[in-house]
C-alpha cells in the first residue's frame, strides 16, 4: 500500500518528476489516464529562496491534477527547508526531495545523488524538511553511488528514521545515468529494511512492466518516468492489466492523435494558445513515434501557432494514416 498523509493506495501508479517533461499539463493528461500520483519536475531550493521567478512558476500546480507532489533539490539543509515552506504555501499534497539526480552540476554541488555520499547528511536533510511544514515529505533517490559503494540499505533506514513518510527507489546507480536495466531485486531487500511505503523506479515502458514489477519485487508502488512519454496511457493499460488480466482498450492510431490533441487542449487552458503551443511542440515526436511519414507532419506542426490549424492538420493525418495502414 502506497500512503502518503490521508492518501492511501493499493498497487500505486506514479508519474515520475521529469524535467521540462511534467509540466502542468502533462500531469494533468496523465491523471486523466490513470496515474495515481503525479511530481512537478525538480525545482532548486537556491531558486525558491532567491525569489526567481522562473523558479517559482515551476511550483504551480492545479486543483484537477491532485494528488500532486513538488520535487526540491539542493545540496545545503537551510535552504532546503526554507524552500520546502515556499513550495508548501502551493499546497501540494506532499514534498519530494530529490536524492537521485545524476548530473555531473548538481551531483558535483552535493545535491542529488551526491546526498547518496553521506547518508548522515541526508539524513539530517531529511530530517530538517519533515520537520518544518505539515506536509507529508518523500524522498526519490538510487542504489547508491557506484557498483562498489551500493548503500540504499542504510541510506533506506536513514529516510524512514528521518521521518519520511514513503520513497521512491530509481534501482540504478549514479554512475548509471538512464542506462542499462535497472534492477530490481533491491526492491524486496530494502522493504526487509523499512516499513514506509517503497517505490519501484527504473525500466518501466510497458503495461506488462508495471505488473511484472509489482509481481516480482512486491513494491507498493511502481513510478514510471519515460514510459509515460508520448505513451501517458501506459497507466490505463496498467491499470487495466493489474485489475482484469487483460488490456482490451487498444491505443490505436485514431486514440494516439486524439489523446495528443487533448493533451494540447490541456496545455492551452492552464497556459494560454501562445505559450501552450509553443511549449507544447517537444512532445509531437513522442506521440507520431512510428507513424508513417511523421517527420514531414511534425515538421510542419512546428511552425504553427493556431490550436485549429494543429488540429485540422492532425485530423487529416489521421484520415491519411488509416487510408495508408489499410493498404500496407
Ligand atoms: C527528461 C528527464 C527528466 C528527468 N528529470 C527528473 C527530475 O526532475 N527529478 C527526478 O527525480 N528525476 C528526473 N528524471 C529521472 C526519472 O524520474 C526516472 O528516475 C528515470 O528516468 C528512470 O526511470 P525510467 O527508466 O522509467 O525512465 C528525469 C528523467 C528524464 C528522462
């Protein structure tokens, strides 16, 4: 069971923070599609306190995308806590510190997975969050540093000890990056550890993923990150396949190209036309993935400023592409 403050749930689908991906109306296409919980990308605690306000746009969130929760980094306890309040006057329904990134500049700084180098440190962070705002706070974080210094069994204990209400285990190392296949038999091992809810994060792209994760490692929820990406029904097809056995509602071509014209629609009521549309062109390529003729269409898609020219030009791809896979 998945729980967080008043929030409890079975078999938990989470969407992972993604930076530049999970923006307001990414989260919302996906909550629309099944996932449980959903994370703004990760926001800088030296952001939040300088006043920036590009920072401070990245905390919005909106009532229909609940239960939400803001991500903070940063590598200096002060300022984490202080940003944590920040972010708490949003009213999220939880606070999620990010002890996983792997970026040199972040890592380097000591935030990120460079917390992973001194789990006391962490701790303490940890700690200093939990105790400053009401919220529920949870920590998203890996094995360890390296293949040689795997430490997620003491650094588990040390989050619950902390008092973080659930965490979420990306089951590769830093040094990893996004590659390879995350594994996740240290599932099991770090729920021997702990008794907070555990997450399972890392190769998740398939419905047949979520349940073979949740088969194997028993997690208490199963977080997906670029699974969800020009694919956010992978949560319906999950959902479906964890409830009956079976996925029966197939995302054919016609479903693809309308769930990317709702996802824009989306965009535009929380953004406005002019700045939905044009932030929006990053996830063309994600949705016409595979489609015949889909770089001459995106290619096109990029220069227009109007929702109704998107669709009309959308739509009739979509006779097209009927017409064309019926012959081929
Ligand atoms: C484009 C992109 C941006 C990401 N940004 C964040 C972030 O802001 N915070 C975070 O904790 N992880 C971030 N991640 C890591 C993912 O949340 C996730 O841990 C990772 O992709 C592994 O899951 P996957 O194998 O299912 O993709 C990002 C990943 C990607 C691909």
């Amino acid at each position: 069971m998945f729980s967080f403050g008043n929030i409890k749930i079975e078999k938990a689908l989470l969407l992972a923070p993604m930076e530049d991906v999970t923006d307001i109306s990414f989260r919302l296409i996906c909550r629309e599609l099944g996932a449980d919980v959903v994370y703004t990308e990760f926001v800088n605690s030296e952001g939040l306190i300088r006043a920036s306000e590009k920072t401070h746009k990245k905390l919005r969130i909106v009532e229909k995308e609940r239960p939400v929760g803001i991500q903070i980094y940063g590598s200096n306890i002060n300022s984490m806590v202080e940003a944590a309040k920040i972010a708490e006057e949003e009213q999220p329904d939880l606070i999620d510190i990010n002890a996983g990134c792997w970026i040199k500049g972040v890592v380097n700084c000591g935030a990120g997975a460079g917390l992973l180098k001194d789990p006391v440190y962490m701790q303490n962070m940890v700690e200093g969050v939990v105790k400053a705002v009401k919220l529920p706070v949870t920590v998203k974080t890996r094995l360890g540093m390296d293949m040689n210094s795997i430490n997620i069994l003491e650094v588990a204990k040390r989050i619950e000890d902390a008092g973080a209400a659930a965490m979420t285990l990306h089951c590769r190392t830093r040094t990893q990056g996004h590659s390879g296949i995350a594994d996740w038999s240290w599932i099991p091992r770090v729920k021997e550890v702990v008794k907070i809810p555990v997450a399972l994060n890392g190769s998740v792209f398939t419905a047949e993923d979520v349940k073979n994760a949740f088969d194997e490692t028993g997690a208490d929820g199963v977080m997906i990150a670029r699974g969800a990406i020009g694919n956010p029904w992978i949560f319906l097809e999950a959902k479906e396949l964890l409830t009956t056995g079976k996925i029966s509602t197939e995302v054919n071509i016609e479903k693809r190209i309308k769930i990317c014209l709702r996802h824009l629609f989306l965009s535009i009521d929380v953004k406005g036309d002019r700045r939905a549309i044009l932030e929006f062109r990053k996830y063309y390529s994600g949705y016409l993935k595979g489609f015949y003729n889909a770089a001459q269409i995106r290619a096109k898609l990029m220069t227009l400023l109007e929702y109704k020219e998107i669709e009309d030009l959308l739509l009739k791809y979509l006779e097209e592409l009927l017409n064309y896979y019926s012959t081929h």
